[in-house]
C-alpha cells in the first residue's frame, strides 16, 4: 500500500492511495500549499481515491458526452461519469482515465504503466489529481453541495473577501498584481476562485492560478461580487441581480453534459446572486484601484 497522499481543495479533500509500494509525488510549486494536511475549513467533502496500474483503455461503447477537443473527454459507463487523458504523443492512447458515480464520493483512477517513474529507490507516480482532473472532480463534487468554480482573481482582509470577476483578457492578473505588496491584503488567486453558499457564504483560493502565480489555499466570507472592466477612470457601480446574472454565468465552470450537476451549479449560482451585493468594477491600470477594493471590503 502506498504512503497516504492528500489533496486539499477547498470544499474537497482527496485522499489518494494506491495499492502497490507506489509514491504519489507533486512537483507542481503551486500545488504544494495544497498537498498534505493543509486544511482550513472543517466542512471539506472527503473524497477517497484509488490509484490503479493497468491498462486505460476505454469501451468504444461508452457514448461521449463532451470531448474537449484537445486532452481529454467525457464518457458513460452505464451510470458512471468517465474522464479520459490523452496522451500527449499519442492521441488514440489514453495516460489515466478516472471513473466515479455522480451523487458518490468515490472515485477510481487508471494509470497506463508508462507514466510510474521506476529508479533503484524508488517508484513513482505524479500526483494524477491535478489539473484539469482535479478541476473537473471539484465542479462535480461541489455542484450539487452548494460549490462552483469561478474565473475571477480575489482578495480579502481579516476573512472579510471580494471575487473579482471576468474573462480571459478582463484584467485579473493586472488587478492582483497592482495589489502586490499591500500588507493589509492577502490575494487569494488570479484566475479562478472556489464560491460556496452558506451563511454566510465562502471564497477561496485554489492551486489554478494565471500568469500573476497567485494561488493560496485560503478561505474568506464573500462580502461582494464585482464584475472587471479596464477603463479611463476608476469607478464601482452597483448592479441588478439580474445583470450580475448575465456576466456571473459565462465565467463559471459548468458541467453542461450532466444535467444533474448542472441543475446543482445553477441554483448555487442563483443563491450567491440573491445573497451577494454585486458591483461593476471600473478601473484603470494604477494602484488608485486599491482605494475602491478598500471601501468593498
């Protein structure tokens, strides 16, 4: 049996093993303040996973419900939710695949040999819980538990925080790295943040960081929702739920294919909208934007 290995998410902590002498190794910088018993919330979702040697072919049976065109897709194997990876020299081979059934907490993971790392010392396997697997898991795990995964950068002050909300190109990066160095502000990511509902409602960090390498594993009570645009002049506006709605939706995670799990990201989506203030954010490439985030928070 292999050494225990966790994976802390925010909401979600994996607890991998596998059953031959196999190290589960994570090299990944930004992982590491997420590995091991790094948790920070008491209500996390355990999530055991097993790690499997063989062979990771799939069924051409299995119908496809999403393929991302690019490393992986999604089958069904009879009431089970099958992820495929790709590998990256073969397109027609499969590295891992990961199996679970929806509404469970299980999960089983299928490594082709190929990817264990065998010395005189030691044998070893990369973290297979890692981007995009560990995303995906997550948005499923967490939509029908009051979660979703969002791309927004955040901050906070004291536990007090803001998400940051937008598209690739909508400044996020740029806001948190105008906010490096404040000492009265911890930043909690700058590309995706974890929202969950509850009294009151929570924001975290997650290891998925952008180009600004911002990632904490911290969580916050959500004080706002404010949406990102570059403009001439700094300027916070007040918004509908209605038009919060109609910018909240196409920057969140959402699994389409699973109607289960998409009518569960929905109504989490509705709940924070109707429980959080919501802002347009206005603002122009200085520190002057620093002053708004301080009157939200």
């Amino acid at each position: 049996m292999s050494a225990p290995f966790t994976l802390a998410i925010p909401g979600i902590r994996f607890e991998l093993h596998a059953s031959a002498a196999i190290e589960i190794a994570e090299k990944h910088p930004l992982y590491r303040e997420f590995v091991g018993d790094t948790e920070r919330t008491t209500d996390s979702v355990r999530v055991p996973v097993e790690i499997v040697v063989d062979d990771p072919r799939i069924d051409t049976g299995w119908p496809v419900v999403f393929d991302s065109g690019d490393s992986w897709l999604a089958l069904h194997n009879g009431g089970d939710m099958v992820f495929a990876f790709r590998s990256p020299t073969d397109p027609g081979a499969f590295w891992w695949t990961a199996q679970f059934t929806p509404g469970t907490t299980n999960v089983r993971v299928t490594c082709d040999p190929e990817v264990i790392e065998r010395t005189p010392t030691v044998t070893r396997i990369a973290n297979p819980i890692h981007y995009p697997l560990d995303q995906l898991l997550t948005m499923f795990l967490l939509a029908q538990r009051g979660g979703c995964i969002v791309h927004a950068a955040g901050v906070h002050r004291k536990g007090r925080g803001i998400a940051c909300i937008g598209r690739s190109g909508a400044g996020k990066t740029t806001l948190m790295s105008l906010l490096e160095g404040r000492t009265d502000l911890e930043r909690l990511s700058d590309d995706r943040l974890i929202l969950r509902t509850g009294e009151p409602s929570l924001v975290s960090g997650t290891p998925w960081a952008g180009e600004g390498m911002v990632a904490a594993n911290d969580t916050a009570d959500l004080a706002a929702l404010i949406f990102l645009h570059q403009g001439p002049a700094h300027a916070l506006q007040p918004i509908t739920p209605r038009e919060a709605a109609a910018q909240l939706l196409p920057t969140t995670s959402i699994p389409w294919f699973d109607e289960v799990a998409m009518t569960g990201c929905l109504a989490t989506l509705d709940r924070l909208i109707g429980d959080t203030p919501a802002f347009n954010l206005f603002f122009r490439l200085d520190g002057g934007v620093a002053d708004l985030i301080d009157r939200l928070i």
